[in-house]
C-alpha cells in the first residue's frame, strides 16, 4: 500500500497501458496539470498540434483522419501532433484501444481523464466552451486555439500557415 502511495507520487497521475495493435502506448492523465506539464510546454521553434476530442463526439472521428495524414506528412520535420481523448477511462479498453486500432492511428494519443472541465478549459483557451473538436497550436511561445472542425488535410493545413505566417 505504501510502496504504491510513493510510486504514485514519483510518476504523477502518469500511467502507461498495454500496447495497442497500432503499436503505441497511451498515457493516462487524471489531472490537467500532469498533461500540461509535458504537452502544453513550449518546444522552440517546434510547431505543436493538440487535438481535444472523443470517439463518442462524430466531428471529431470524421476530423481524425486529418490530424494522421498531417502526422504522416510532416512528423520528420520541426512538427509535434498530439491526439488528446477526452473519452472515459473506464472506457479505455472497450472503446478508445479498438477505435485507435480499427482506424490504424500512429499519431500520438493521450487520455486526459481530469472531468473538473471548468478548473482548466480557460488555460487551453480562454474562450473555449468546452466543445470539441478543438484544436491548439503553439509555437514560439505563441498559442492559437480553433473551436472548430476541420473539412480536410488542406483545411487544417491553412490553419496551421495562418498561425505560422503571424508568428
């Protein structure tokens, strides 16, 4: 009991689960905080790409193909994408694992299990409702946040070029 108390608070809410088929670990995070720490940092002249979404949520599946094929195209270059599931984590199993295995997902997939929506919405963006998708980009200390989904590849593309080219 006590060893898992220590182990606890030496890797955070950090937990890693089995390997899905798509060959990736998912990290769970129970705190916003834990996520923030390691996702939302700025990385330099890195551009970042944090999706919020669900597999429950159908923008957000009908998007996720996007998000893949800008993974593909760009992930030997100065570029970072990072799926963030705001599915339940009783239903990592069940759902998340073999909707991320059917669809063949490469790109990077985290878990944020922290439902206290309200403590930390604001610092992703200080005008998101909460509805998802949603997609953050960051770069050079500089953030955008889109409240929307994206139609294709192209579409999420010029987003990222309007952020680039301001920055």
């Amino acid at each position: 009991m006590i060893y898992s108390k220590i182990r606890a608070l030496l890797f955070g809410a950090v937990l890693l689960t089995s390997l899905s088929a798509s060959g990736q670990e998912i990290k769970i995070f129970d705190r916003f905080g834990d996520f923030a720490k390691i996702y939302l940092r700025d990385r330099g002249d890195t551009l970042t790409v944090v999706n919020f979404w669900a597999t429950w949520c159908k923008p957000c599946i009908v998007e996720l193909p996007y998000f893949e094929e800008l993974y593909e195209k760009y992930h030997d270059k100065k570029l970072k994408v990072v799926l963030v599931s705001l599915d339940f984590k009783s239903q990592l199993k069940s759902h998340l694992m073999p909707f991320l295995e059917k669809r063949k997902i490469k790109t990077e997939v985290v878990l944020l299990a922290d439902t206290v929506y309200d403590d930390w919405l604001a610092l992703v963006d200080a005008d998101w409702s909460g509805a998802i998708p949603g997609t953050l980009l960051m770069q050079n200390g500089k953030r955008t946040f889109a409240e929307q989904e994206f139609d294709s590849c192209h579409d999420l593309e010029q987003f990222i070029n309007n952020f680039t080219e301001k920055h």
